[in-house]
C-alpha cells in the first residue's frame, strides 16, 4: 500500500509540475522557487526538481500538514508575535515556541487539508480516493460545518431598539411643536397623534434597516465560494501565502477558550479582504466570522453573495447630520452585534472602516470596537479574542485610488462596474497576496490592565500634548458623560494599539521594496546594479523587525517587481549595457507608485523625524557660526524637542507608538538606532559609577507606575535647557539623511500648501470643506508643476483632510456643519495675513531643503 501511494505522490507531483508550467503563462514565483520567469530551457529542471521535491515529501509524510512546500522560505523567518507591553497577560496569549516560529509560509491555494494525496496517505485512503482526482470539490464538501444562527429575530424587541424608537418619536414631536411656533400647553397640536404617527413610521424604518444589514451566513454557499476561488484565484495571482503556525495558533485560543468569540481585525486594502480571512479560517476547520461591510457593496448579485458568506452591511455615515444622532440605527447596529457575539458567531471588522487609499495605515474607527466593549462590560460576553490581521498585496487587485487622491468623485459601486473589474482581474497578473494573523490577546485581561495602570495617564507632559482624540464614529456619540469618555479613550486606546502592532507585521513585499527605492533614493532613475546594492542595504535594515514577503538574489526580485509594477510606473531601458530603471514621475503615475512605497512609511517614520529636525537644526547652527561650519554639532535636547513637535505635526499621519509607550522613549530608541548605523554620532559622554547607577534606576522605573508626586518628579526629568550632550553627523553618510528626509517630505509639502491656502479664507470668508480642499489640491498642482516641490504623491486629500484636522485642533480653524454643509473658517487670533505666515514658517521648519 506504502509502495502504491509513493506512485501516485510522484505520479501527482510531476503532473503538477508540469501542469504549472504551461498554464501559468506569466509563471513568476511558480511553485515559489525562485522570482525569475521560467524560461522553455528550463521544463526539464523544473520537473527534476518536483520529482526530488515529491520523493522529499513523501518522505515526511507524516510531517506534511503545511510544510510540503521546501521552497517557501522565500517568505517568513520567523512569526512577528503580537506585543502588548504591560496590557495583557502572557498565560492568557497563546505563544509559539522555537519550533514553531521556523515554520514556514506556504501557498494555500496549494494545500488542501481535506483532500489530495496527502489526505489519502494519512487517512489510509488511498490512491482511489475520489479527493485525489477532485482536490478541491472533496475540500470543499469536507470542510467542517458550524452552527450560524440567524439572531435578526431577536433585535427589534430588545429594549433598546424600543427605547430608541421611543425617543425619536418624542424629539420629533417636539421638533414639529418648535416648528409651529407652539408653546408647551398649547392644545391645538394633536401631540399623541403625530407621536403615534412618527413611532409607526420609525417602526417601519427599523424592520427596513436591519433587513438591509443583517447577514444570511450559510454553510453551503461559504462551501461554494471556497471552490470557486480555489478556481479563480490562481487565474491572476501567483499565490496566496499565510503561515500554517499562525492557524494552529488560533486553534489552540480556541480549544483553551471554546465559548469566547473571536474577533477579527484586518487592515483595509482590497476589497477581497472581505472573503480571503474566511477563506483560510473555513478550510482550516475554523468558524468564518460575521463581516462588516460597508452598504456601498450592497450591490445586486455581488451583495447577495457576500450577505450569505457573512457580510452585515452598515452605513459609512450613522448619522445623516452631523451633531444629531440617529437613535434609531445606533440600537439596531449595537443591538444586532451584540446579539450575534451572545449567539457564539465570531466577528471580523477593518478596524481603519475603509480601505486606505495611500498604501499607509489610516487612524482606527473605534465605533464596532465599542459595542464589543461595551458587550463585555454588560456581561453579554465574557470575554473576547482580539485577533489583529495584516494583509499586503504584492500589486493591488482593486487598480488604484488617484482619481480620489488627485479630489474627484469615487465611482460609486455598482453590479456593471463589479462585473467588469473582475473581468479585466482575471486577464492580468497581481502577484501574490500574504495574510499574517497576529497572536490573541484577552480583551478582559487588556481592560483590566489599563484600567488599573492608568496608562492612559502616565505621560510625560509632552505625550499629553499628543494624546490623539478619540473617533467621532464611536456609538456612544457625542453627549457622554466623563465615564463614558474615559471609556472612549480606553477604546481608543486599544483600537491604536492595534492598528501601530498590524502595521509593523504586515509583510513587506517586492513592489513594496522597489517603489520604496525608487521614490526615496533613486527618483531619477538607477542603473540595475546600484538598485541591488541598495535593495541588500535596506534588507539588513529590515532584518530582525520587519517581515520579507521574499528571499532570493536582490536582482531576481528587482525585475520581479519592475515587470510586475508594469511600464506604467517603472520604466526599463538600456544604458552602458546594463538595465536601467527609472519611476514614471507623471503625477497619477507617480501616486499610484508612492501607495506601494508607503507600505514602508511605519518603519521609516521616527527615523525621518529625526533626520528631518537634525538637519533643520544644522542649518541653523551654520547660520549662527557664519565661518567654520566643518564640525558643527547640535544640541540632543534640542533635538529631541523639535522632534516631539513635529511628531504632534503627523499625529494624524501616523501612530508612532503604542499608547503604553512614552513618544520621547521611542525617540531616543530610534536615535541610538541611527547612532549604531553610523548615520548620526552621538559621542557618550564619561559617567562616574554613582551617574551609571542614577541611569540605570531610572531607567529601571520608566513606565512603573507612580504616585503624583513621583511623577511629576520624572516629568521634570530631563530638563531641555541642559543641552550638554552633541550630535554630530558623519560626512560619509550626507547621502542616507538625504533619503531619509525625502520620507516624510511629500507631507510637509502639502502641509505647507495647506497653510499658504489659509490666505482664502481671511476676511470672514467660509468655505465649503469641499471647496477648500480642492483649492488645496490646485495649489499643490501648482507647485509640482512650477518645480517648487518634486513630490508629484505630495497631491493627496487624505494628507489635505488630515492638515485640516491639525489645524483645528490647534485652533486655527473651525469647521461648522449648517443643513449638512461642511463650512471652514479661520478663528481668531489666526485671522490675519500676518499670523497664517506664521502658521506656514512653523510647517516650514519641517521642510527639507
């Protein structure tokens, strides 16, 4: 029998391999081997290789659950673990050990776990086993079921849908009185006839509601979708890679807490996020969680489809007028949610709400998050598994976002438009995908923690400054009390910690890697070579704290990634007889390129920070000398000041640490950084053994927790007038701190454009935010095309919208909502040509020059 199953392993994997080789006619990565296209010379060798890569794995075949493709390490060293500084408990967090971080990622378009050879060699089976011949049929038929039961039912006689339904009858009954004209006593109005009216009516709307947003997830058709995109997917992706130890580690959270629900929380990129975490979770024998969706997706056919996979659709905007709630929806959403967690289904949401139209994290949306919070605060549930996702793409299947960037109308989704994208899907190649599921943490241990540690709290005073104000989407609204608001700033918290720990493991893959170089290092183009010697460069810098989508020569991923980015934004040609490369810096090229750059923006951000203030300071120290400016240093704490101001600048940009870190710690974390790599030079300066033993006790109680007293103590600690300690800066390394300000450049370039457009609204005039911004964009338009910025990615109304909100929360302006119209205005003291000049300086400081 163990001689007949070797035959029809080989047998099997030799058809594979040949089968592979004429149907992918773009074969990149193919079988994960190697990133260079297979070339006809090449047939025999492949197929050599898959027959000693079956022998190997026949083998092992007892050890074969996930790891039967060798060749996989291309992709992950080791498994990034889910850090959570003092908030949880480690017993609570299912770790892997040793053994299991070396287990590598593989393609699970090719691993079926229910069928295929393996299946039939470990379940005695055999060679006759019809889940040899139909792999993925026996895999979908196999999978196992779970109960998913519809809890829509139950939501319209909760009490707080009714107490919703109550209260919007009242305040528009009181709304009718006021419009009238009439007093309270006044008998004319038939009050309990327009309030019966208004309550039949806000019933009907409320059945409509939940109808729209309730989800249909069955058994059967998450079984069909699964064998159809075992179909497709192959049809325009090389492969789909996630990592066989994270699964097990989901299991074992579940096996250790069987009745706590999971909850799901991806980072938004493609619109094929919503399938592909159910994907992997249903043919793993995981439950697949509810997902929200938004109800733009609630298309004919599409949205049906997605509704019976587990989408429930909400609304992108609860309420229809800013500063008035509606009751009404708020309960039906908080009450359905609730019911699903207490009715055992798992839950998945994009903890962003939308995709991110800039290839960077965007800030967390805390409104979901709350009602499972506030769930385990009501006791619904006892506890909850927080499982944060990372998802990258090598080449976006959704095309791209520079029609929103560049401020026009998003093309609303419709079944004609969704047909046709999935149509030109399939006629083109996108490269792979990788997903990586982060490590569970309990949401009780998590509460507990910060709320007996008061973290929140325990910042320096400059950290207060930067406290980030809670999402105004949250469903508790806007007329809360302060435990509510503290309770806000928990959920907060929790959805930042997230968000900061998702970005760092989201893989970096090839396209990633190459626009990154190209845009920061090599904008006017780079001969092959110089390109390789950089990309070697960048990933030592990666090594040990970001994960590689990729391994192999720098040069096979380089032509990887430029035939895959297309000419369209990377163009090849030959010079000196080598390969020239070069990024199409036509601006909705040049966008399109910087979202797969920005992919690395969280690593390089403190970074950039602080090469951005050192030379600034530079600049002013060789004015102030006037002669010698050889051997000019600049002053740590100076440094580190001007650093924290321009982090307050980005604090809608980027979350550069986790709420329970302190911004000036990881500062002087990534200055060390920058200090060992040569970059800048901060000499140490010669400590007695009472100072070393001073350092390192305070170092010691960093981040304990303190009465007021101690902590204004260590507040006062360090002083910035006490500047004794110098930054020098290396000669030999001018040409990595010119690549590390061009990071953040495209920012403050559109920040100071954003405040030189300020001039418009002097003399009491409003504008429409809309209006505004697009005045914004022009302007920034203008400068690219007059040469005064180089950043043609510097036009983006996402970094426009969030210098708007910098600017409010600074007082500068003010925006208004009247009948549902955004109005911005200047507010005093900033209404003055004078003061908006001071206003673009302050952006100017961050300026590269």
């Amino acid at each position: 029998q163990r001689g007949n199953d070797m035959v029809a392993v080989v047998s099997n994997r030799i058809q594979e391999a040949y089968g592979s080789f004429f149907n992918d006619r773009n074969v990149a990565f193919s079988g994960f081997t190697s990133p260079n296209r297979f070339r006809g010379a090449d047939l025999v060798a492949v197929v050599c290789s898959r027959v000693v890569d079956a022998w190997g794995w026949f083998l092992k075949v007892f050890h074969v659950a996930f790891s039967g493709f060798a060749s996989v390490d291309r992709f992950l060293a080791a498994v990034r673990g889910f850090g959570l500084c003092s908030w949880s408990v480690a017993e609570r967090r299912p770790q892997l050990d040793q053994n299991q971080r070396r287990r590598h990622a593989i393609d699970i378009l090719r691993v079926t776990t229910h069928a295929g050879p393996h299946y039939a060699a470990t379940t005695g089976a055999g060679a006759f086993d019809w889940g040899v011949w139909c792999t993925h049929l026996a895999q979908a038929v196999r999978v196992k079921r779970f109960p998913y039961p519809q809890v829509a039912g139950a939501v319209l006689p909760d009490e707080r849908v009714l107490e919703a339904l109550e209260t919007t009858a009242k305040e528009a009954t009181n709304e009718k009185r006021s419009e009238l004209g009439l007093a309270e006593n006044d008998e004319s109005f038939d009050e309990d006839s327009y309030y019966n009216e208004v309550y039949r009516r806000q019933e009907r709307r409320a059945q409509k509601i939940l109808i729209g947003m309730r989800s249909k997830i069955s058994n059967l058709v998450l079984r069909i979708t699964s064998w159809v995109l075992y179909k497709l997917l192959p049809c325009f992706m090389s492969g789909v890679a996630a990592h066989p130890a994270q699964i097990e580690m989901i299991k074992r959270a579940i096996e250790k807490n069987p009745d706590v629900p999971l909850i799901f929380l991806p980072l938004h990129r493609s619109h094929l996020d919503y399938i592909m975490v159910s994907f992997i979770l249903l043919n793993n024998d995981i439950k697949c969680p509810l997902v929200a969706g938004g109800d733009n997706l609630r298309i004919p056919v599409f949205g049906s489809i997605l509704r019976y996979d587990g989408a429930f659709f909400i609304k992108r905007k609860i309420d229809p007028l800013t500063g008035k709630k509606d009751h009404v929806y708020r309960a039906i959403l908080h009450t359905y949610l609730q019911k699903c967690l207490t009715a055992g289904h798992n839950v998945e949401f994009f903890i962003e709400g939308g995709r991110t139209r800039t290839g960077k994290p965007c800030m967390p949306k805390s409104g979901i998050l709350s009602v499972i919070v506030d769930a385990y605060n009501d006791k619904s549930i006892s506890d909850a598994l927080l499982v944060p996702v990372s998802i990258n793409y090598e080449k976006l299947v959704d095309g791209n976002f520079v029609r929103e960037q560049l401020g026009q109308k998003k093309i609303p989704e419709s079944f004609a438009s969704a047909a046709s994208a999935i149509m030109k899907v399939l006629k083109a190649r996108y490269g792979l995908m990788r997903i990586d599921f982060n490590e569970p943490f309990s949401l009780s241990e998590l509460v507990k923690s910060l709320r007996t540690s008061d973290t929140a709290h325990n910042y320096t005073p400059e950290m207060r400054r930067l406290q980030h104000k809670p999402s105004t989407t949250s469903l508790f609204g806007t007329d809360v009390v302060q435990e509510e608001q503290d309770q806000r700033q928990l959920i907060d918290n929790i959805a930042r910690h997230v968000v900061f720990d998702s970005a760092r493991a989201t893989s970096v893959m090839t396209t990633n890697a190459l626009a990154f170089l190209l845009l920061n290092r090599f904008r006017d183009g780079a001969p092959l070579s110089l390109l390789v010697e950089a990309l070697d460069e960048l990933r030592s810098v990666l090594e040990g704290t970001r994960d590689l989508g990729f391994t192999g020569s720098s040069e096979d991923v380089i032509r990887y990634a430029a035939d895959l980015l297309g000419p369209g934004l990377v163009t090849k040609e030959q010079r000196n007889g080598q390969m020239f490369l070069k990024p199409v810096t036509m601006i909705p090229n040049v966008i399109e390129l910087s979202y797969y750059s920005n992919c690395l923006l969280p690593h390089f951000a403190l970074e950039s920070i602080i090469i951005t203030c050192a030379c600034f300071l530079r600049r002013e120290a060789e004015r102030s000398k006037e002669g010698d400016t050889e051997d000019v240093t600049i002053g740590h704490n100076a440094l580190l000041q001007l650093c924290i101001e321009f982090a307050e600048l980005l604090m809608y940009e980027f979350i550069l640490c986790k709420p329970c870190q302190k911004l000036e710690t990881v500062l002087e974390n990534s200055l060390e950084e920058l200090c060992i790599r040569s970059i800048l030079c901060l000499p140490k300066q010669e400590l007695t053994e009472d100072q070393q033993r001073a350092q390192r006790l305070y170092r010691a109680m960093d981040g304990l927790d303190v009465d007021d007293e101690q902590d204004d103590f260590f507040d006062d600690k360090p002083s910035f007038d006490d500047d004794t300690e110098r930054i020098h800066f290396p000669p030999e390394k001018h040409c990595d701190r010119i690549v590390l300000q061009s990071v953040l450049a495209p920012f403050t370039h559109t920040y100071r454009a954003v405040a030189a457009t300020l001039n418009h609204l002097l003399g009491d005039n409003a504008m429409v935010e809309g209006d505004f911004i697009r005045l914004c964009i022009k302007e920034i338009s203008e400068r690219v095309d007059a040469g005064d910025c180089k950043y043609g990615e510097s036009i983006s109304t996402d970094t426009v919208r969030n210098c708007l909100k910098v600017f409010e929360k600074r007082s500068y302006i003010e925006t208004t909502n009247k009948n549902g119209i955004r109005l911005v205005t200047l507010l005093p003291p900033f209404d003055s040509a004078a003061e908006i000049q001071s206003i673009v300086e302050q952006v100017d400081t961050f300026v590269p020059v």
